[in-house]
C-alpha cells in the first residue's frame, strides 16, 4: 500500500514537470523576399513542418524544416528551377532551424532574441533571430523575419537572360509561425 502510493504521489509530481508538445499549424506561412536588377520577388513556402517541447512555459525545444521542392513563386515554373538550384535541392531537400536558446529582450514583453543553426543548402550557421513570442489560447504564436546572404551559405545568386537578370545576395525570410498542442 505505500509502494503504491508512493508511485502515485511521484507520478503526479512528475506530471506537473512533464514537457507539452507542440506541432507546427497549416496556418503558419513563411515567405522569402528579395530583389533582382528588374524587379523585386517573393516566394512562398508550401510545405512545412515542425515542433516545439514547452516545460513550465519555457521553450526547451524547437525545430522547425521547409521542404525546398515546395518553394513556389508566383513567376512561374522557371523561377522556381532556378531556386530550388541555388537551394541545392536534389542533394539537400529541406531547409531547418534547430533551436538551442530563447532570451528575452528589453524590447517589448513579447519579444525575444531565438539562437539556433540554420541549414540552406546544406551549410549549418549560428544565427540568431529577434522574433514576436507569445502564448495565445494554447497555442505558441513566432512572428519575425531574418536577413540572410545566400553566400554565406555557399549559393550562387541566380540569374537568367545570360546573366542580364540577376539576384540580390540579401533575402529576407518573414515567418508567422503558429505551434498548437498535439
């Protein structure tokens, strides 16, 4: 009889640690901007996905990957061969951000400085990304964006029109990411 209240006592001590798993919602978007010599472009990420461990409101663990083949402009196939090139796509097929800090600022109350290594087309960086983080009806709300060089990863700016158009090295990504329990 103690045995077994011991455990139980132990276990629902144990269940208030416990960590809350989140998954990435299909309300999330996550869009890339940048320029060229003619015109400026944005491009859309389809497929995404990712998750996030909570333990006593504090974030332990996010991970969050975009399948490049579903990388898609509003320009057409073309555009996107062009990318999902420079992305590295056949020997790299996702892009992902492994989390390993969360600080907040003096900014705002809901705005935090997230660390993490970013993967594009298959080099690994240290960055570190300001982003709005806030907890709204159980579900974990990420709003931010990040400038980016595509040769720090080792990308070649495309081009088109034999070399007459060119691509900007900066991007910038924009995401609103929503992570709901489950």
């Amino acid at each position: 009889m103690k045995n077994t209240l011991f455990i139980l006592i132990s276990f629902l001590v144990l269940a208030g640690y416990a960590q809350e798993s989140y998954t990435l919602s299909k309300e999330s978007v996550l869009k890339i901007n940048g320029s060229s010599t003619i015109h400026d472009w944005t491009v859309t990420a389809n497929s995404m996905k990712g998750s996030m461990k909570v333990k006593a409101g504090v974030v332990n663990n996010l991970l969050f990957q975009v399948e490049v083949a579903q990388i898609k402009s509003e320009r057409g196939a073309a555009m996107d061969k062009k990318m999902h090139a420079a992305l590295k796509m056949e020997e790299h097929p996702e892009v992902s951000f492994k989390f390993q800090e969360i600080k907040k600022t003096a900014d705002s109350e809901n705005t935090f400085k997230i660390h993490g290594m970013l993967n594009i087309a298959g080099v690994e960086k240290a960055v570190e990304i300001t982003s709005g983080f806030q907890e709204v009806g159980g579900k974990y709300m990420l709003k931010g964006s990040k400038e980016i060089k595509l040769q720090d990863y080792d990308m070649e700016p495309p081009t088109a029109m034999f070399g007459q158009i060119i691509v900007g090295d900066n991007v910038t990504i924009d995401f609103d990411l929503v992570y709901a329990k489950g």
